[in-house]
C-alpha cells in the first residue's frame, strides 16, 4: 500500500508532494477526508506511539494547554481523531513503512525508500 495524508492548505506539505513522485499513491486530504479509527490504528500499527503522530505545534495544542496536562496515548488518539491538525503531517506510507512529519530526516529517509520502489 501506498498512500499519502496531508493538508492541502499547509505549504510544507504541497512543498514535499511537490519534491516526491506521488505516482501510484492513494491522497487523503485530511481536512475535507477526515482520518478513520482504522486508518489511524493502521498508522499506530507502524509507529512506536499515537503521540510520535501527534503534531505538538498545532495553535490547538496551545491554546488547551496540552503541554502542561498529562496526555495519555488514548488522549493523543481521541485528540487526533476529532481534529485532524493533531496529526502531524505529512504522513506517508509505503507498504509497511512510515514517514512522519516533515524533518530533514524524514524527508531524506522517504527519498532514499522511494529510490527502491
């Protein structure tokens, strides 16, 4: 499988669809394509946590004072699923790899796995 959840109106995220071959992946708008239960659960099923998914520089991150309250990893699901800037993004999957965000690291690493697909 691959497939591609993004936000349309984030530049980092039309800069990188931009910068990779988007060829033969499934894209998911997320603001108009809310992410399902499943397909966040699938996204948790290749990472270590919900909170390696969780986008901490969301303006609602801080505006409800997330940082000083302890979030458990239920929280950082229920969080994600009823508003889609918590999910840190762009999440790109490519079989049964994950990338997430957008770090130089991230993006390196995508390219590199892209090179051999």
């Amino acid at each position: 499988m691959k497939k591609i959840y993004f936000l349309q109106t984030c530049s980092t995220c039309r800069k990188i669809l931009k910068e990779i071959d988007t060829r033969g992946f499934e894209l998911q708008e997320i603001k108009t394509n809310a992410i399902t239960v499943s397909q966040l659960t699938e996204m948790r099923n290749l990472t270590d946590s919900y909170e390696s998914l969780f986008n901490k520089r969301a303006k609602l991150y801080t505006a409800m004072d997330l940082k000083n309250q302890a979030v458990s990893e239920a929280d950082y699901r229920q969080l994600i699923l009823d508003e889609y800037t918590f999910l840190k993004r762009p999440v790109i999957i490519i079989d049964d790899k994950i990338f997430i965000g957008n770090s130089k690291k991230v993006i390196s690493q995508l390219k590199e796995t892209m090179k051999t697909i």
